[in-house]
C-alpha cells in the first residue's frame, strides 16, 4: 500500500471537508519529519478534483485542501483552483491549508490578496522554531528572517494562519534559549493561533541517525515543560492570539487565548513541573 494512502490535517479540521491537491511533499528533507519519506510528490489533476467537487455537498461552508503544501502548485492554479470550489460549492467561506514558508515566498502580496478574495483564508505553517542553527540542523530549508517577511506579508495580504511550533527541537540543555528566540519571532507578526508539537523521533528519519549516533540527545520531559513555560512567558502577541497545546504528541495539554489567560496557563505548567518532575 503506498503510504500516500495517508491523509495528513490538523486536529482542528477533524470536521472540515477535505480536498486532495497535492500528494507527498515537493521539500521532503526535514530532518525530523517521517510523513512523506517514501512517497513521490505530484500534483492531484485538475479534472479529479473537479469530480470532487461536483459530487461534493453543496452546503459545505469550509474546505481543507490535503497534501504537506498545496501552495506549490503556484498561484494561477490555486486561483483557478479556489475559483472551481467557489463555483461548485458556493456557500464555502473559507479554505484552509498547509503552507510552508518555502512556498509562499514564491507568491507577491498582490497575489495572496487575490487568493484571500478568492476565498483561502487559513493556513497551518510550520514554523518550528526561531533558532536559524536548529532550522539549519534539522534542514527545514527556510531561516527566521525569511519567516517572519513571509509573516508579514500574510498579515498585509489578511490571510490568517496558525503557527506550529516543535518544542524539545532544540536539543538538551537548549529549550530556554529556544523559546525565548521562537518567541521573539512570533511576537513580530500577527498570528491567530500558537499550535505547539512535542519533537517525536520517528524511525527513518535523519533526526533518527543523529540520536543514535549521540549527535542529538532530546531533552528531558521537564526540561520541555519548562521549555513550554519559558515560551508562554515571552509571548506577547500584537492581538489577541490562541495557544494551544492539544495535539496528541504533546505532554501537556493546555488551552486559551493571549494575553488574557497567560498567568493561568503559565500556573498549570508550573504546578504540572513540580509535581511531575522526570
Ligand atoms: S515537515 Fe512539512 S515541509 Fe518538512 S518534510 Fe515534512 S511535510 Fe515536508
């Protein structure tokens, strides 16, 4: 069976239609990322996703276009694409996908406000972190600079996104400078919402090499709750902003929207820290 068999969304679009546009990952190489490794990258063809639609539920107001990055199929075919779902199903106000920061930076700010008018409206991006020597180590392809200019240029063009971050990606010993440096860089835009990841070594990948060699020894479970601790301390978002540490690979489960519910959510990983120590 080929593993492209796997469909890969956030736990927020559990409910949300989705839409196969791409299959595999254009990029492949991050070290720690086990998703795609066997599968080829190609585009779902225009006509497939058209019978999709057809046959889909007029109704439907919110669509999740599949793949690790739907963007990279550029911007005349994401327009004619967002264009084709608001033909066939017109009471979609809002389409939401992956993106990486690799790939927007091939569209213009003109661009993306035509997609936003176009109806995409939400995008899950893969930040990691805001440490360029751990993006380079786990050769996630794009730098912090690079991230926060293609932020910004969400923010101008008005589509919104959440923000993934991977905590314990730094490496043991490392996890308070890496929050404080992944909060620095989240506080320069503007982001609906602060999706964090527990780092999980999966066989496979190269992150998994560098373990067994002793090239990276994953932090403690304390150390990333304090790592947790140390990001929500620096966050100071520009607008209200959502943090939310609900993903199954996470070791603590925590929930609410900044500023207003930081003393209460730094307290819960706090008593969390001392009375679960490793
Ligand atoms: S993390 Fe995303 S961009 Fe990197 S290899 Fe995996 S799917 Fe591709």
């Amino acid at each position: 069976m080929l593993k492209n068999d796997t469909v890969y969304y956030p736990q927020d679009e559990m409910t949300t239609v989705l839409l196969p546009v791409t299959l595999g990952c254009s990029y492949n190489k991050c070290a720690f990322c086990s998703m795609y490794k066997d599968d080829k990258y190609c585009e779902v063809a225009s006509s497939d996703i058209e019978m999709q639609l057809i046959n889909g539920y007029v109704y439907t107001e919110k669509v999740f276009l599949t793949g690790a990055e739907p963007l990279s199929i550029g911007f005349d075919k994401m327009k004619k694409l967002l264009d084709m779902i608001h033909k066939y199903l017109p009471y979609c106000a809002c389409v939401a996908s992956y993106a990486s920061i690799k790939n927007i930076v091939k569209y213009t700010i003109e661009e993306l406000s035509i997609l936003h008018d176009a109806g995409l409206r939400l995008l899950y991006i893969g930040f990691e972190t805001g440490r360029d020597d751990i993006l380079k180590l786990m050769n996630k392809g794009h730098s912090v600079k690079e991230a926060v200019k293609q932020a910004k240029k969400l923010n101008e063009a008005k589509i919104q996104f959440n923000s993934i971050l991977m905590y314990g990606i730094a490496g043991e010993g490392e996890s308070i400078d890496n929050a404080v440096l992944t909060a620095n860089m989240i506080n320069q835009f503007k982001t609906k919402k602060v999706i964090t990841m527990n780092l999980t070594i999966f066989d496979g990948t190269k992150l998994n090499n560098m373990v067994e060699k002793g090239d990276f020894i994953p932090p403690s479970r304390n150390e990333r709750l304090v790592e947790i601790r140390t990001l929500l301390e620096n966050l100071e978002p520009k607008q209200p902003m959502i943090f939310d540490t609900t993903h199954p690979t996470n070791i603590i489960k925590l929930k609410g929207t900044l500023p207003q519910d930081k003393d209460r959510l730094i307290n819960e990983i706090a008593n969390y820290i001392k009375v679960k120590p490793d």
